[in-house]
C-alpha cells in the first residue's frame, strides 16, 4: 500500500530496530462511553484513510469488536456499537465473545478474523466491502483455537490462515499452524509452521507464540510479526518477534528472531488490566518509502502503534535468526 502511513522517525539516542510513537497509547481505554479498554485491533487502509476492528471490553467485560475510522491511522473515531453481523455463508452466527480481530483485503473485500466464542474459543471469519455492513461466515475450526490470521493472497490456489490450537483457558502452551481452504467455508491440509523455542535458546517465546499482523510478502517471502510468550515467576510476559516464511510454501520457516524486536518496558505496557504485555493485530507499510507502522495492544488495556525500516526489519531477523 502506498498512501502516507503514520510515521515517525527513529529517535536520535535510539539503535533500536523498532522504536515506540512517542505519543503512546493512540487509544485510551476509555476512547467509547462503554469501554473499559480497547485493545488488540486491526487497521486497513480504506478510502484514502484507514478502517479498522477494534476489540472494545465494556464495563462488564463483555467482549466485542467495533468498526472504526480514521484519516491518519492515529486519531480514530471507533463506533458506540458492537458490529451487527449478517449471515454471510452460513445460517449459524452463533457467538458468546469476539475478540482480537485481524483484517485483511482480498480480491474483493475485506475479510476478518477474530476469536469467536462457540462452546469455547474458536476463528470466526467475516467480510465487509465497506465496513458499514458485515457478513458472518462458518467458524474455521473446532474449539480451541486462537490468533487466526489470513494471508493477504490466495497460495497455491488457496486461502490460507495461521492459526494456534489452545485449550479452552489462559492457554500454557501454543505453536502456529497453518490450514488451507478453497472458499473460506471449508479447511484442510493443517500443517506445523513454528514452534516454540527451547528456554536456553530464546526464552521470551518458549511457552506460546501465536500469528499477529496479516503477513506481509517481502522479496525475501512473507514476513509474519507474531507475539512470545515466557512465563516468569510474576506470569506471562508477551513480547513481539518476527519470522520470514516461504512465499510459496509457507509452512517452511527461512528465518525467525532469536531477540525480541519489542517486549514490555514502557508504563503503558507494564500496568494495566494484563501487565507486561505487547500483542501485535496489524501492520500498515510502504515499501517504496521503506516503512512500517506496527498497531499492538498494550497491557490488555490500550491500543499503541511502533515503527521500523522494512529493509532493517528483514535484515535483523536475517542476522539473528534461531
């Protein structure tokens, strides 16, 4: 995409590969009359501006996604109401909770993914052409599953979606699959693409990892952020790291961060409902312009953006792969 993503230089005492907006968080908790936080969402370029799902937990902690608008992708203005879903290829659009949603554009409209609760947490699938009007489809799996995230390509003639088997609770385990599907209703041919590393190895990720952004394809093939997991003896702590798969054959891992590119340190990441955490939804970046903008959740209570170098990215990860 080649509109003008928010941007803001690397800081001139930093050396980091990926450094934090300076305005952090771009989202307060309390953003909508009903929210108690507004966290882990998803931005789309959309209309000269940007669109987004945002996952909104009101003051019961009920969780939901909402639509929202923005025209520099900083400032948004995120609906009062939960979206209304339309069956879409499926009569069943049952659902306890929504959260954690992932956007993507697909040859003709905007596909999202988030956590659907059916008898459990599962990937629940929807689209949207203008984000006014939403259609529900099928649930991609059984319960348990989290964190399903699209290609923004079909791959071999197929849709193709990371996801991470889990249990029903505040998993203590996860590794990222991928599934394949030829017309988002029916999904097969799983396949293990990452696992989690071994303590001595790399420790911020050696409990659970799990998809973030929708991958980006890079001449070097897809470059997927995806969030770690260590639990320390004060809980989980998410970090954010990145890999780079194949293009055309996804499931093979060419190159995966040994280091952390962000992990828990600033106030707004280290206090809040979920302390110590960073769990990245979406990226938005010009490849012309050599840039990023990385949108995460921070501490399961706001919503902050970090920016980096593509080139640096690819690079680092290449440098200091497992």
């Amino acid at each position: 995409m080649e509109n003008n993503i928010p941007w803001q230089d690397r800081p001139g005492n930093s050396k980091e590969v990926m450094w934090r907006y300076n305005e952090n968080p771009i989202i307060d908790r309390y953003a909508i009359p009903s929210s108690n936080s507004i966290f882990n969402s998803a931005v789309v370029p959309f209309e000269g501006g940007y669109a987004g799902v945002f996952r909104c937990d009101n003051k019961a902690v009920q969780m939901n996604i909402f639509a929202g608008f923005s025209k520099n992708g900083i400032d948004w203005e995120i609906e009062h109401e939960p979206i209304d879903f339309n069956p879409g290829n499926t009569e069943m659009i049952d659902s306890d909770y929504k959260y954690d949603p992932r956007v993507t554009f697909i040859e003709d409209r905007y596909w999202i993914t988030w956590c659907n609760g059916y008898h459990g947490p599962t990937i629940g699938i929807g689209y949207t052409f203008d984000f006014k009007k939403f259609y529900q489809c099928e649930n991609a799996f059984l319960p348990f599953n989290r964190n399903g995230v699209l290609f923004p390509k079909k791959i071999n003639g197929k849709y193709a979606m990371l996801s991470r088997p889990s249990d029903n609770g505040h998993t203590p385990f996860g590794d990222i699959y991928i599934s394949y599907s030829p017309d988002m209703k029916y999904w097969g041919e799983h396949r293990c693409v990452m696992k989690v590393s071994p303590f001595e190895d790399s420790a911020w990720q050696c409990t659970k990892i799990g998809a973030g952004p929708v991958p980006i394809l890079t001449k070097e093939g897809w470059l997927l952020f995806y969030h770690g997991v260590i639990n320390t003896c004060n809980g989980f702590r998410y970090s954010v790291g990145a890999a780079i798969l194949d293009e055309n054959e996804p499931d093979k891992v060419k190159y995966r961060s040994q280091p952390y590119l962000l992990a828990p340190a600033e106030l707004y990441e280290t206090t809040g409902d979920v302390p110590n955490v960073l769990f990245p939804c979406a990226a938005l970046h010009s490849e012309e312009e050599d840039k990023l903008a990385l949108y995460y959740g921070a501490a399961d209570t706001v919503t902050s953006v970090a920016f980096g170098h593509l080139s640096e990215i690819i690079d680092y990860v290449k440098n200091n792969s497992l």
